[in-house]
C-alpha cells in the first residue's frame, strides 16, 4: 500500500473514531471523557441536612458506554483550608468534556 493511501485511511479512521465518545488517559491517575452531545438537565435530589467535616458533591450525569447515566451525589470529607468545586460538563468545539471535582485553596 502507498504511502499517501496508508496516511489517508489513518485520518479517515481518526475521523471516524472522533465521533464517538473518547475516554482517554492523559497521566497515570487522569482520565479525559468526551462525550458527543450534552447531557441531559441535572435531576432534582434533596441535599441531605449539613454534616459536621464534610462538604456534599451533588449528583451528575456520567458518560457510559453510549449514553448518559446518573451518579446521585454523596459526602465528600472536609479538607482544612480548601473547598469543593463540583465536577461538570464543559462544551469542547462539537463536544463536550467531563471536568472532575476538586479541591481548590
């Protein structure tokens, strides 16, 4: 096979994988999710009353497999000096990507 026709298949098969939600590793522990439409409107939960040294982290919807699923919200422990800032959907030109929760100073 010529050179130019193995470099024109590559890009049509990147151009074909490229329209398809992507979870990709970017360092040991980071994991980047790019899902190919927006997801639906958060669901509704009742914030459970206030909880001595930790912070809640509300529910979200999570790209699995083809679709969204929903992660309901749970008990973060507390970090002295720091705050949670909740995880959320960001739009990436035609997509959109998973930025994960984290603590901030």
């Amino acid at each position: 096979m010529k050179t130019s026709a193995r470099f024109l298949l590559a890009h049509l098969v990147l151009a074909a994988v490229g329209t398809f939600a992507v979870a990709s590793p970017v360092s040991a522990r980071e994991v980047v999710v790019v899902a190919p439409h927006a997801p639906p409107v958060a669901r509704y939960e009742v914030v459970p009353a206030p909880r001595g040294g930790y912070v809640w982290d509300r529910g979200h919807w999570r790209w699995q497999h083809r679709g969204y699923v929903w992660v309901p919200g749970h008990w973060q422990r507390g970090r002295v000096g720091y705050h949670w800032r909740p995880g959320h959907w960001a739009r990436r030109g035609p997509n959109w990507v998973w930025v994960p929760g984290h603590w901030a100073r």
